[in-house]
C-alpha cells in the first residue's frame, strides 16, 4: 500500500510530469537551474508515496553518462551539453510515467479485488530450446499483450528462431534488470509488440532504448491506430490488427530470416569507438608524427580522460597506456636530471662552447657570443637552448650538427633561425668547431645516467607510442 493517498500522490506526479514537458521546450541553458530543485521534489515524493519508498530512491538514478569532452570545440561541447540536458529530462519522464503507472495500479487493485480472466497474468513456459538466431519480444506484461508476444514466439519457432520472453515483471519497473539487459544484448534482433495497453508503457520504452543503445536491430509492430511514440517515429513498422497478427508475425520472421544473424559486438564498443578510441588515436598520433616529440615531456592522453572512460576501455587498450604512462614517468625524471645537470653546470659549459666561437672571432670582450651587429648572447643560455642536440647520435659531422640546430631553432621558433644562416654562409668553420667539442660538452654534464640510458629511453617511448597508435586504428576501423 501506498503511504500518502495514492490519488493524492498521483497528482503530484502528474504536476511533476508536467513541469518536466516544460523543461523540455527550453534549450539547456534556460532550464538546467529547474533540474536539480525537481529531482529533489520528485526524491521527496517518491519516498513519501510508496512503502518501498527508500529501496526506489536507490534505484532512481536519472543521470545519464556524459561523454568524454576532451578535445571537444565549443560547438561540440554545447550540443554535448543540450544532447545531456535533454537525455536526463527523457528518463526523469520515464520515472515519473512508471511511478504514476504503479499508482494505477495500487487504486485498480484496491478497487477492484478481483481479477477477471481477460486480465490475468499468462504464465510463460521455459525450455531450452535453441534456434539459428535469438529474438528478444518486448511486451507489457498484461495478458492481450502476453498472447500477442506467445503467438510471435509460435511463429519464430517454426522458422527455427529463438523467441526470447521473460518470465515475469513489474510493468512499473523503470530500471531493466541486469538479466533482462544480458538477454536483449545476446540477441540478434528485438521486437516490440507496442499496443493501445502498450504504447506509454515505461519498462517497454526501456528495452527498446537500451537495445537502440546497444546497436541491436530494433523492429516494432504497432496496432492499428495506435499513435507512435519516440521510439518509434519515423521508422519502419509492422501495422497489425487482432484479426490478422499470424500473417504480420510471418512477415517479420521472413524480414528477420532474410537479413540474417547480426555481428554481435560487445556492450559499449560502439560508445568506445565514437567517444574515446577515436579522440586517443587523434591525440597519439600528434605526438607519433611530431618528430621532435621528446624534446619536452609529451602529453598523456590516457590521463585526460574520465575515470569512468579508462575503466570501460579494453584490456589491451589500459596495458598500453599504463606501460606509456609509466614510461613517460621515467623519462620526465631523466629529463629532470638533465635540466639539473645543465644548471649545475651551465658555466662550465658555457666556456666549453665558447671556445669553438672565438676561434672564429665572435665572442665580445665580455665572452658573450655575437649573434650579429646589435645582438649578443651569454654562452650558457646558447648552449641550453640547443641542449638536446648535445645528445642527439644521428650527429656525425658538421654539416649533420648544421641541418639539426637548423631543424630545431626553425621547429621550435627560439629565434636563432637567421644567426645559424648567417654563420652558415660567412664562418662555415664555426660548425666544425662545435662538432669538435660535443664529446668535452657531453662529458661535463655529470648527470646520473648516461648517454645510452636517454637514448634507449627515447627509443623504448617511440616504439610504444607507435604501438599504441596501431592498437587504436584497429579499434576505430
């Protein structure tokens, strides 16, 4: 029994419904202020109305997921925002239809003690019976509808498919129960029989939604001047009458037999795919084709996502990314200690390289570096500008360490483009001296790991990155 007077407590559901048709003319910005102080209304009166009041609450939960925005544009991010707005209105409707739905039921019963034949309830046989495909019916659970959903599951049989019906539920269930969810996510096609009992049926909408969700093939038979509904507006329909349900039944067998089984993918797949396989492989593949990706520490894309996003991803897909983001730990630390190997011993190195300058007369009195008539630069902060070329071992002569320092200034626009040119074509020697120096520069930097150490590092994080892209594109093809 219901603790308020279910009559009572229907018409402050019928209120409620009728602000949530409100909300759903405005656009997000307008009414998201209005969401919070109903669902708290709508909270309170559940928890009054029922007996079960507090195990419903643990059940009411209408928050959509909310897709991954990382990498979003603006406009992505508000269409994402209206798309959330409207999705969490839909199931607060659904709740609420399926609470009023319960009430009914509560005045019907309290009413009317007896249940006459044409309202009982079909008690649904169970056999193990396996076909060539499997075909979930989804019904409201009154006895017409029930002989309706038992004929199709007769017709089904005979072409050899599996019929799938549940053996029992409560038509005001809102939440599709984890049994109900596997089953509709094992079959090949799921049909709703929608009737003038039917069509505002809560736990129905539910099963049809979630196979929708799922990218199960969704086909829906409507009675004859039956009004369509969301899910069923604007697609393709099996119109049936009472009289006439065997030959509307065998039309949709032969559609089903001539289509055939579906791929089945595992739950959520296409969400991954869409949401978060896709923007990971943009992301990786920036870093894959920046070559000068490891001259910083790169990005982690894995650890931009959502909590939620991570723990749905795939097994291979987290071993990956938790050996990269391991990885890139390591090499932020060797990178650190070559930053501190440079501060520590920036003076040193500066009069190293400085050396290899005033062989060709561009050093100042002060033993600052001429980088042209009105331009001078302390040989410390030259050196650390091009710090990374120190370790570079594809440098082999001169004119290698030319092209590198050339690549690097113009790559990372740190403005020495035009000094190096100008060397290039009057001092040419000038490279020649520094190549001459690198090894005296690679061995006073005195950081606790070696030449070998960075550059297997390097090439450890460059072989998983392009690994990681690889396991993406066969995710996202």
């Amino acid at each position: 029994m219901a603790r308020l007077d279910p009559e009572k407590s229907k018409g402050k559901f019928e209120d409620h419904l009728r602000e949530i048709e409100r909300l759903q003319k405005l656009n997000h910005k307008e009414g998201k202020e209005f969401l919070g102080p109903l669902n708290e209304k709508i909270r309170s009166l559940v928890n009054l109305a029922f007996d079960d009041g507090k195990t419903k609450l643990d059940d009411y939960k209408p928050n959509p997921f909310f897709s991954v925005s990382t990498g979003m544009s603006e406009a992505e991010k508000e269409s994402n925002s209206q798309d959330y707005y409207k999705r969490r209105l839909d199931m607060m409707k659904n709740y609420v239809i399926g609470y009023l739905e319960e009430l009914t039921l509560l005045t019907d019963n309290s009413n009317n003690k007896s249940t006459d034949e044409e309202n009982s309830i079909i008690e649904i046989s169970k056999d193990n019976f396996q076909g060539i495909m499997k075909v979930f019916i989804s019904h409201k659970f009154v006895s017409q509808d029930q002989k309706l959903a038992v004929t199709l599951r007769k017709v089904l049989r005979s072409k050899n498919i599996e019929g799938y019906l549940a053996e029992s539920k409560r038509e005001y269930e809102l939440l599709i129960g984890e049994k109900i969810r596997k089953e509709i996510e094992n079959s090949d096609y799921v049909v709703g029989v929608i009737t003038k009992e039917s069509e505002k049926s809560a736990s129905v909408n539910q099963e049809l939604g979630y196979a929708l969700g799922c990218g199960v093939p969704v086909l829906i038979m409507i009675e004859e001047n039956v009004p369509h509904g969301v899910l069923t507006h604007g697609r393709d329909t099996e119109e049936f009458t009472r009289n006439d349900f065997d030959k509307s039944c065998l039309r949709v067998v032969t559609y089903i037999l001539e289509k055939g089984a579906r791929k089945k993918i595992p739950p959520n797949i296409e969400w991954l795919k869409e949401s978060v396989y896709t923007p990971l492989y943009n992301k990786m593949m920036k870093i894959h084709t920046n070559p000068d990706k490891f001259r910083s520490v790169p990005s982690n894309p894995w650890q931009e996502l959502e909590p939620v996003a991570r723990l749905k991803c795939e097994s291979d897909v987290k071993d990956f990314f938790e050996e990269y983001t391991k990885d890139l730990e390591k090499w932020n630390l060797l990178l650190i200690d070559l930053q501190q190997g440079f501060t520590t011993n920036q003076h040193r190195l500066g009069e190293i390289i400085k050396t290899a300058f005033e062989k060709v007369s561009l050093t100042r009195a002060d033993g600052y570096i001429l980088l042209d008539q009105g331009s001078s630069q302390e040989p410390r902060h030259w050196i650390d500008a091009f710090k990374f070329i120190i370790f570079d071992n594809s440098i082999t002569n001169d004119e290698v360490l030319y092209e590198k320092l050339l690549d690097f200034a113009i790559k990372t626009n740190n403005g020495h483009q035009r000094w190096l040119q100008n060397w290039k074509t009057q001092k040419p020697i000038l490279f020649t001296h520094i190549f001459d120096v690198l090894p005296e520069l690679r061995k006073e930097l005195r950081v606790d790991f070696t030449n070998k150490q960075l550059l297997d590092q390097k090439d450890l994080l460059t072989d998983l990155v392009e690994k990681i892209v690889k396991v993406l594109e066969t995710k996202i093809s």
